[in-house]
C-alpha cells in the first residue's frame, strides 16, 4: 500500500497500534499469572484493565477520523510478546523472574510509548485536537505503568541483593571455617617443651 499523505500515515501506525494493544490484552494475563510478587501481579491485572480502555479510545479516534477501526498486523508487539513468553518459561528463582518478567514489560511499554509519542506528534501536525487528546491520555497511561513497573522492580532487586548478599556471607563464613580448620590440619604438630 502506498501512503501518500500525513493522514494516511497516522491511520496505518494507528491500525499497527491497535493489534499491539489487542495483542496485549491476550498476554497480560499469562504474565500476570506467572508473577509470584503480589504487587506485580496486581499492576499487570490493572495494566490489563487500562489496556482494554486504550483499545476502547483507539476505537474512538478512529471513529473521530471517520474511518472503520481496523488491525494492521503488529510484528514488534508479536516479537515483545514472544519474548515474555521465553521468560516465563525460565527456570528462575521466583524473584528473578519477577524481575524478568518486569523487564519484558517494560520493553512493551517502551514500544508503547514510542509508537503513542509518534501518532501524537501527527495528530498535533494535522491539527487534530481531539485525536491528539486521546492519544495524549494513552502515552500518560503508559508512561505511568512504566513507573510502576520501576518502582515494583527497584523494591524487587532489593530484596534479591539482599538474600544474595546474605547468601555469599553465609557461604564466606563456611569457606572460611574450611580453610581455618585446613590450614590447621596441614601444619605440624609441635609440642613445646617444658623448660629447656
């Protein structure tokens, strides 16, 4: 298909985002099931809900453009989503793949976010107000699950620093322990004389 005009081009990359976020919506469930944090359960669940409201106002800014909603397929969200899908499968421990998990979803709202920065900006250039509005409420949508994920994430790594930590101090002290009583084995026995 040939795109002839800024118009044109906002409906492809809006047909491109429309399957990312209905491809979302199918996978947030899966990642959220596989997460063991509480809280980052909790987010993914709420991200969800927000993700069928952003496929809700896509729908409304196609109809403010007169234009049938319409998918165009996503191949970067299909490649994010399958990757997510490679981490869930990790043999891990529960806060590492938690924390994996947290990467893979914060990769999809980098995309996110750029793919919304990029039709905001032709909206803008249009003239388009109400489409750059709602589009503007999506990036902040996104943007603010992005924080929450980093916040979910630094609280998670603390965690984890901190049982491995303890972890290699427990693991010192044990080395530490066989090599004192390895040391003493491989020295010679003396007596001391009683006065010479």
């Amino acid at each position: 298909m040939k795109v002839e005009s800024l118009d044109q081009l906002l409906q492809e990359e809006l047909r491109d985002i429309y399957d990312a976020e209905k491809q979302l919506v199918k996978a947030l469930p899966k990642m959220a099931k596989a997460a063991s944090s509480e809280e980052l359960r909790e987010a993914l669940n709420e991200h969800l809900e927000v993700t069928k409201g952003q496929v809700e106002r896509l729908e409304q800014v196609f109809e403010t453009l007169g234009t049938k909603a319409k998918s165009k397929s996503c191949a970067g969200m299909k490649g994010l989503i399958e990757e997510g899908e490679e981490i869930i499968g990790q043999d891990a421990t529960d806060e590492l793949k938690d924390a994996a998990i947290i990467g893979a979803a914060q990769r999809v709202e980098h995309y996110e976010i750029a793919a919304y920065g990029i039709v905001w900006t032709f909206a803008e250039r249009l003239g388009n107000d109400e489409v750059a509005e709602l589009l503007q409420e999506t990036l902040t949508e996104e943007e603010e699950a992005d924080e929450r994920l980093t916040e979910i994430s630094e609280s998670l790594l603390d965690a984890v620093g901190v049982s491995e930590q303890a972890e290699e101090e427990d693991e010192g002290a044990v080395i530490g322990d066989e090599e004192e009583e390895s040391i003493r084995a491989e020295q010679p026995k003396t007596r001391r004389s009683s006065g010479s």
